[in-house]
C-alpha cells in the first residue's frame, strides 16, 4: 500500500508524511477532527502536569506537521468547535478522549 515511501529518502519520505497530515486535515471534517485532538492534547490551556505539558508539546508538533495554513484554521476551528477564548482556557482534568 506505501511501497513507494520505501523508495525515499529520509528527507523525501519526511516531506511526503508533512503533505500527508496537510491534506487529512485540510478539509471541515479534518478541521473539526483537529480541533478535537488540540483539545485532548490541552492545546492553548494551561497545563496543571507533567502528562498535560507532554501532551501540549505534542499539539505544537503536531500543528508544525500541519503547516502554517493549516495550523492557522486550526486555532479557529478549535475555538468555534469547543466556544473558547484563545486567551484562556478551562481544564477540566479529563484524560485525552474522555470528553
């Protein structure tokens, strides 16, 4: 099925996988989906752990992977899906996906 990422190199393969998390959250449903992760992961929230500052860290990582486009409707998306200010936020202690 990826057969032809075998064939790249280390830094074609990188550009392929960046392109690849671009174009999955590219569209509305993407957009929401996105928005949702950010959230389990305390995107722009104050983190009150260690486990919550891991997970941030992460949001951010996956933002670059993103793209800056991306990235920016995310910040969006995020704020219209769950109502929030980007200012700050309001941690409810859940763990990721528990809503």
């Amino acid at each position: 099925m990826l057969d032809w990422m075998a064939g790249l190199s280390a830094e074609k393969r990188l550009e392929a996988i960046d392109r690849a998390f671009e174009k999955v959250f590219a569209g509305e449903d993407g957009m929401v989906v996105l928005a949702v992760i950010l959230d389990d992961l305390c995107f722009l929230e104050e983190c009150r752990t260690p486990k919550e500052q891991a997970w941030n860290e992460y949001a951010k990582v996956l933002l670059k992977r993103c793209g800056r486009n991306i990235s920016a409707q995310a910040v969006n998306a995020w704020v219209n899906v769950f109502g929030k200010e980007v200012a700050h936020g309001d941690r409810t202690g859940r763990e990721p996906g528990k809503g």
